[in-house]
C-alpha cells in the first residue's frame, strides 16, 4: 500500500450511451460513480487533476456513511488500510504537543470502531485519510463494468434538452469531446464549474475566516513529546493549531487560523509548525500548503433540469465536527436509488424532485453543527497564562480544561448528528402524524416512524436489518398479523420497482419495528409504515415513487409511537 494515492486512469472518452455523467473524482464523485455502476447504470466519470492525493484531507468517515460502504461491499477495507487499525482515534487538547495535556476525548481505534455507537449500528467511524479512502472508493468503482473512469478532463460547458444533457470536455492534451447523458451529477467540489454554468448561487456566509493549511512529514514527533498518540492534537498556543494524523506515525496535516493578510513563505510555516510542537529543532518537512477559507453556505438549488449538485458543489462547511464530506456522501446514498428507478423504471418526476426537498434541509442543518462546532472553538483561551509554570499557570490551565470539556466534547460525540438527520415533509415519504422527534446533535434515539433511519438490529441470521436494504425496497414485516398480500408486490413491479417482503416478526429486531408493515427505501430510511388496507400496497407505491403526492393519500399510513 502506498503512502500517496496514485494517479488515476486516464486515456480517450470513447463511450457510447451514457445514464449519468459524473462531474469530479473526488470521494462523492466515487462515490457516486461506485453507487450508480452497483445499480448496474451506464456511468462516465470524469475529473480535472490526475488522482494523485498530494494534500489528504477529510480523514473522519462517520458511522452513517460507513453503514453507506458496508451496503457497497467495503466498509472493512479501512482495516486494511495504511493507517494502523489499532491506533486510537483519540482528540487530545494541549498547550502544546511538548506542553501540557488539558483533556482528552478517548475514542476506539478502526479495529474496534463498532463499539462506540453502543449498539445502534452494525458499523461505527473511522479514521480513513484520503490516501487509501479515495483509493477504496476508486478500486470498487473500476470494479464494476458499467463505470468508466477518465482523469485529467475538465468539463467546460454544460447544455440540456428534455431529453438529455451535454457536456464538452476537455483533456490535457487540447483535446475536445461532446458527451451526452440522460443526467449529470455535479461533484467538482466548492468552485463547481457545473454550479456556475447553470447559475446556482450559494447562500450562507462565505469566507469567514482564512487558514493555512499544511501536509507535513516529522519523523520523531511520537517519540519527542510525552503524550499518548492521538488521532488529532489540539494545541492553543501560541495560535491554536491541529494536528491530525495520516498514517499513525510521521504523517500529519497541521491547520492553523492566518491574521489578516498573512501568507506564510515556507520557512514561516516551518516555525509556526514548531512553535505548536514547542521543540524548535524537530525537523519538519514539508510536503504541500494551501491557504483555504472556512465557508457556512448551501446551494439554493440542488436540481436544475437533469443536472444536479452534490458535496461541496451543494454545500460548504466548516470542517470542524468532520461533517462535509460526509453530507456529500449522505447525498450519493439519497440521489442514487433514485436516478437508478427514474431510468430502469416508472418513477414519477417527484421522486427526483424529492433529493433537494430532502438533502438540503440535511446541509442547512450540519453547517449550522460545523459552525457551532467551530464558534466553541474560538472561544478556548490562547493566552500566554497557559504556558506559565506555577499556579498562575495551573490555575490557566485548569481554566482552559474546564472550558474544553463543557463545550468542545460535542463535536466528537455526534451520534446525533450521523445517524439522527431525518426528510421531515419529504414529498415521497407518507407521514404517520406523530410528532417529530427533538434532533440532538449527541444522541440518537432509533425510531421507525417514516422520514427516519430505519433502526439497526441483528437478526438471527448474524445480519443487521441494514443488511437488507440496498437494491430495492424492503416491505418488513413485523408483528404476527396476517402476511401482506401479493399486491403489494405487484404494486411495485408494474412500475418498475423491486420489492422484497421479509418477515422479521419472530425476531428481536420486531420491538425496533412496532407497526404491522414497514415499508424501507432503498437508502434505508423508513418511507411507510402502517397496516395493509384496501387498497395501501397503490397508494404507497405511488407516493413513494414519485407518482402522487403523500397529501393524496395521508390516511394510508396511522400514528404508531415506537
């Protein structure tokens, strides 16, 4: 395994009919790609750079999105990763890596990351630097004959009709392709040349405040500071930096807030690097820096005719709480069970509709958490108190400690925050009328009231009830009534749709699931849930797919708490 993610393929674009052209090749547009080509879709992917991850970022895969790569069939590849799975995916607070420790936040290493979620899911967050994530992503997208992959081709102007959408295409060499497709899926990141061609602005708050940002080898750090290994160092002095791990031993990217009109040559990186260390002689090396601005801002469109946005195209957050590629991955898992029914199917147009009624209400939510996140952590003190030996120190430090474990724990306990995002009013979602549940960033409650994650458990087969969701709906049923009939079956069929019944009634996955029938999308949120009517297997099928609105038929589901 390679410390830097290789290059990606490369060559001419010869593909004939396209389903989806994918815009980027970063992690969402893999992604995507790998999702899109798992549902057997026609896929052509392109990117502007060349694969090769020169600056790692986004290392903290949250546990909704590892539940997404276990459905994709990969989730145990971050075992098998570069990074050690026995490293601890610890936040360590300091004065500085040599200084003083003020708090830590202990968390599992990858090995045993499913222990942290205390049961609620069958998986649980890693620590999977872009290296090796990005290179899992690509590998299991290669794997699937139907997804072609061409790097270094930037797409330059982007046309569409009714019927399709176009897209010129530009390679290295000068070389001009037109490719058309019956969508597009734009994941090229926050300067979106897809966003900008069909005139989606951003709202929120851009450029708050710049940092810089630094790819860093320092060979002995471990051994020349008194401190546990830690996923990411906090240091407040003399400027708040963090250091985050990206292999477990002499790899790490170091970010830290620039004054107004700072731009630091090399050497001046060098010294802030060890001025956070607080050993002036550690060698550093460094790799690649990058100035990068913090951004709150959402699409205020997520669909423009057959084009549309995900990741950072669609939304930018602050990275604090680990939460934007996560969204960006959130979105691929919304967006990709319904293009795959619109084009292999009878999906009605409020089914593709639905992935802005449902993802950008998600990003409104997790920049505001990101913000938060980000806000607590301008707060801790810098000052030079906390340095001073003595009880003038002490007493800073013991400040500044009290201070870290009433605010800052939070971003990292956000069980809330990754599993609890709910499609409340989703145009294909039918309501049970209960009330919405509160959304707590650090808890989550499982529920099977529709709009929701359809909750974890184990059956007696050793699966999770996740591990029946994935290629088509899922009709569960749950308690000892009468089997549904076939008509529901049929319902789905004759518009195209699989739909598998799976009787989990005599298991204890049941009590998670307390109403007669639950009906499960392919995303693995609840869509229906209620008992089987004259008549529910039609109306159901037609909300769910985009064929009615679920006010046409709000009395085919029933309030049943959990």
């Amino acid at each position: 395994m390679t410390e830097l993610g290789a290059a990606g393929p490369t060559g001419d674009i010869e593909v004939g009919e396209i389903d989806v052209l994918v815009v980027g090749g970063g992690p969402v547009g893999l992604a995507m790609s790998a999702d899109l080509g798992s549902r057997g879709l026609r896929v052509l992917t392109v990117d502007a750079g060349d694969g090769a991850v020169n600056y790692p970022t986004a290392e903290s895969i949250d546990a909704r999105s590892m539940e997404w790569l276990r459905q994709l069939g990969i989730a145990q590849a971050v075992e098998r990763s570069g990074f050690p799975d026995d490293y601890p995916r610890d936040i360590a607070f300091v004065t500085r890596l040599a200084g003083a420790e003020l708090a830590r936040f202990r968390r599992p290493g990858n090995r045993e990351r499913r222990e942290s979620t205390g049961g609620l899911s069958p998986e649980g967050p890693a620590w999977w630097p872009k290296f090796w994530f990005d290179i899992a992503l690509r590998e299991r997208a290669m794997e699937l004959p139907s997804v072609h992959l061409r790097y270094q081709w930037r797409c330059v102007d982007v046309a569409q009709s009714e019927r399709a959408v176009s897209a010129r295409l530009v390679g290295a060499d000068g070389g001009v392709r037109e490719v058309r497709a019956r969508y597009l899926v734009a994941c090229d990141g926050a300067r979106s040349t897809v966003r900008r061609a069909i005139g989606v602005t951003m709202q929120g708050t851009p450029a708050e405040a710049v940092w810089e940002g630094a790819f860093v080898q320092i060979p002995d750090l471990l051994d020349r500071i008194d401190l546990e290994p830690a996923a990411q160092f906090y240091a407040l002095r003399p400027r708040r930096a963090i250091f985050g791990s990206l292999n477990g031993k002499d790899l790490w990217r170091v970010t830290y807030p620039l004054r107004e009109s700072e731009n630091p040559t090399p050497d001046e990186v060098v010294s802030t690097i060890r001025d956070g260390i607080g050993v002036p002689d550690i060698p550093v090396a460094v790799r690649d820096a990058r100035l990068w601005s913090g951004h709150t801002v959402v699409a205020s469109r997520y669909r423009h005719g057959r084009v549309f946005l995900a990741g950072d195209a669609a939304h930018q957050m602050w990275p604090s709480g680990g939460h934007g590629m996560n969204t960006g991955i959130g979105d691929v898992h919304n967006l990709g069970w319904k293009l795959a029914a619109t084009l292999t199917g009878d999906a009605g147009v409020g089914l593709l509709d639905s992935y802005e009624a449902e993802r950008r209400p998600v990003a409104v939510r997790n920049t505001a958490r990101a913000a938060a996140n980000y806000q607590a952590d301008l707060a801790l003190p810098t000052d030079a108190e906390l340095d001073e030996p003595g009880p003038t120190g002490d007493m800073a430090r013991e400040r500044a400690a009290t201070q870290i474990r009433a605010t800052r724990e939070r971003e990292w306990r956000s069980l809330g925050v990754q599993l609890g995002y709910r499609y409340e009013d989703s145009p294909v979602v039918v309501a049970d009328g209960s009330p919405e549940p509160p959304d707590e960033p650090t808890v989550y409650e499982p529920t099977c009231r529709p709009g929701h994650r359809a909750p974890h458990a184990y059956l007696p087969d050793g699966r999770s009830t996740l591990d029946l969701f994935g290629a088509g709906f899922v009709l569960l049923l749950s308690t000892l009534s009468p089997a549904p009939s076939q008509e529901w079956i049929n319902s789905f069929a004759a518009r195209g749709a699989a739909l598998t019944v799976v009787d989990i009634s005599r298991s204890e996955a049941a009590d998670l699931y307390p109403a007669d029938l639950v009906l499960v999308r392919p995303d693995g949120f609840i869509a229906w849930s209620g008992k089987d009517t004259e008549n529910a297997a039609n109306e159901v099928a037609a909300v769910v797919l985009g064929l009615a609105t679920a006010q046409d038929h709000a009395g085919v589901s029933e309030r049943q708490p959990c």
